[in-house]
C-alpha cells in the first residue's frame, strides 16, 4: 500500500493509494525495494516516445482533455500488467506520416523491453504496440 500525505486547510490527511507495487529486490537487513506499475508506465512511454517515428502517445479522451490543460501525463497509452517477475506492456502510438509501421513498432517493442528490462530488472514478456492514428506534418 502506498500512502500520500496531503494538505488540507492547514491539517495534513494520510490517504491511502491503490497504486499496485512490486517488490524487486530484498536484503534481509536493508529492506525492500518497490516499484509502482505507473512508473513502469513511465518508463515505457518515454522509451517508446524516443524512437524516430513515433509522434505521441494515444490515450483516452480524459488524457487528450488533461494534456490540453497542460499537465502532463507520463504513462499516457500505456497499460503494464505485473505478474510476479513479468511485465506485459499495451502501447497506443501516434506514428509520424511517411513511416514503415512495421519498422518502427519493432524498434519500439525493442526499446520499451530494453528500457524496463535495464530500468527496473523485471522481464518483459510482451510489448504490444496499437497504432491509433497517424500524424500529419503541418505546414507553417
């Protein structure tokens, strides 16, 4: 369980998060270490942002109205499914016109699986990419 201290009027109120955890690494005197599914959302929404093709990431209409109001989302398009020392990871990209799908889907199932694989020390099963849309250059 994952707790957020929060400000209200001047009081700070503990809540509790549902936000799923795993455990990655534990020394018997040291401790534990935990990592949230979001931020292995995070991980691999930046690595699948930096391949040369891929525009944005895809996300629901909550996302697409949050990003307008500039705030940003990380893990936006990104669905991650922990199971004991796995990942499985769902990706909706934006693809730039002009692209090889296939080509840089590849490159960005490469990336994310190298990126949590390296990161975070877990196993990725899988990395299945959605091409939601493609992304036309506006000329200015």
């Amino acid at each position: 369980m994952v707790y957020t201290i929060l400000v209200q009027e001047g009081i700070a109120v503990a809540e509790v998060e549902s936000r799923n955890t795993h455990k990655v690494y534990e020394k018997d005197k040291i401790g534990e270490v935990q990592i949230a599914d979001d931020v292995v959302a995070i991980i691999a929404g930046l690595a699948a942002t930096e391949v040369e093709g891929v525009d944005s990431m895809a996300g629901n209409i909550t996302n697409e109205l949050v990003a307008k109001l500039g705030m940003k989302n990380l893990s936006k398009g990104v669905k991650v499914e922990l199971t004991e020392e796995h990942v499985s990871v769902d990706l909706s990209l934006n693809i730039k016109y002009g692209y090889s799908i296939p080509t840089v889907s590849e490159k960005v199932q490469e990336k994310v699986q190298n990126a949590i694989e390296n990161m975070t020390g877990l196993t990725v099963l899988d990395v299945n990419i959605k091409i939601a849309g493609v992304a036309l250059e506006e000329n200015k």
